[in-house]
C-alpha cells in the first residue's frame, strides 16, 4: 500500500497554472511543423533515467495528450497508468517474474535483457479500454454493436500514437511494448487496477541513450493510391 500511496501522490499532486507546458520567447519562434514532430517519434530501446523534466509535468504532458484524442462516440475509453520511480521498476519485475515462469528456461536469458532494458528507463504509460463504456455503448446503440471493440483499439493507437509523439517532441525516447494479456492479472493485482479496465500496451520512455537506425520506407507507389 505504500506504493499505491506514493504512485496516488504522483498521479494527483495539484498542477498548478504557472507549471501547464511554458515555453520560452526562443522556443516559440522556432518553426516546427506537425510532420517535423511525428518524424521525431522512433522506437528507442535503448533508454536511460537522464530526463531533466519534472514527474508532474510528463504526468500532465501524457494526460493533455490522450484528453486531446478524439473517440468513438466521444466515449473516452482510453485510460492510463503513469509509472515513475519506483513504481516503474515494480512494474518491469513483475513482468519479468510472469515471464520467467512462461517462458522456457533455455531462451530466458534473452527475455530478461529485454525486460531489463525496459526497466533502465525512465517511465512507462500502460493503455488500457474501459470495457464498461464499450458495452454500455454496444446496449446503448445495438446496431454497431460488433464495431465498438473495434473502434476502441482504434481509439487506444490513436491515444498511443499522440503520448509517443508528445514524448519525442519532449526530447525523449519510447517504444512500445505488449506483454499483455500474460500479465494483466498479476499487474491488476499490484496497481489495484479497475477489472473492467482492459490492458493493451506499454510504452516505456527515458532518456536516448542510442538513436534509432535509419528507417527504411517501401516505395511510394506500392503504399499510395491518389485520384483527382
């Protein structure tokens, strides 16, 4: 419980007026364009704990992210998790100790220094859907019934794709990762996670202690079709 407490007090301290994303006089003629800021956004796996920007500034930063996602309905089923300090490497041993018993022992070695890599980082953002909204939605309009899960991993990547984005414009690294549904129970069981609260992704962030290589891209006429 003393964890809980710690995470609560990260989670809820007051966010004052003068703390909402100051930039200075320089910063803001600078001229950075909405492409320039998703370019930004790379999978980085190797993350270090070098971050110069307050807890309660990223907590704010990440929750103005996925408040600012549109949804289905405007039904809002994304939430998250903010994990720093030591509630971030509670998280990574859990996740370690789940694997450790699924997966083989000769092959673990390797899983571990994944696991490992994630916990040398700075944070991690866990992404969940409300599965009570979706079904409220599904009895509240019956003919798109069948859509509504679907709509909410769209909603869920959207919101995953503005955090990332937002972090990277921030200056630092993330990548996500999926170890769910493996360690929903275990994780549910530690944060006190809501059992209608269903876990789709991680992204773990830091500081960029190796930049990504460079991304190759298929070719424009294999992936784009344009009529006028």
């Amino acid at each position: 419980m003393a964890l809980l407490h710690k995470i609560g007090q990260v989670l809820t301290t007051d966010l004052t007026k003068d703390l909402k994303f100051k930039k200075n006089q320089a910063e803001d003629l600078k001229q950075t364009t909405f492409i320039d800021q998703l370019k930004k956004r790379r999978s980085i796996y190797v993350l270090g704990k070098r971050v110069h920007l307050s807890q309660v500034y990223l907590a704010e930063l990440i929750q103005e992210a996925v408040r600012s996602c549109p949804s289905a309905h405007n039904s809002q089923s994304t939430c998250i998790v903010i994990l720093m300090g030591d509630s971030h490497h509670h998280f990574w041993n859990v996740v370690k100790e789940v694997q450790r018993k699924l997966v083989p022992a000769h092959i673990f070695a390797g899983v571990e220094l994944k696991v490992d890599q994630c916990s040398a980082g700075f944070g991690t953002v866990l992404f969940y859907e409300d599965q009570q909204i979706i079904q409220q939605l599904q009895k509240k309009i019956p003919f798109d019934a069948a859509e509504f899960p679907v709509w909410s991993e769209q909603v869920s990547g959207m919101a995953q794709y503005a955090v990332w984005t937002c972090l990277a414009d921030a200056g630092l690294g993330a990548s996500l990762q999926h170890y769910n549904p493996s360690i929903d129970a275990d994780i549910s069981k530690v944060f006190e996670i809501p059992k209608h609260w269903l876990l789709r992704a991680q992204l773990v962030f830091g500081s960029i202690e190796e930049k990504a290589a460079e991304k190759e891209h298929y070719k424009d006429e294999d992936r784009f079709m344009i009529y006028a």
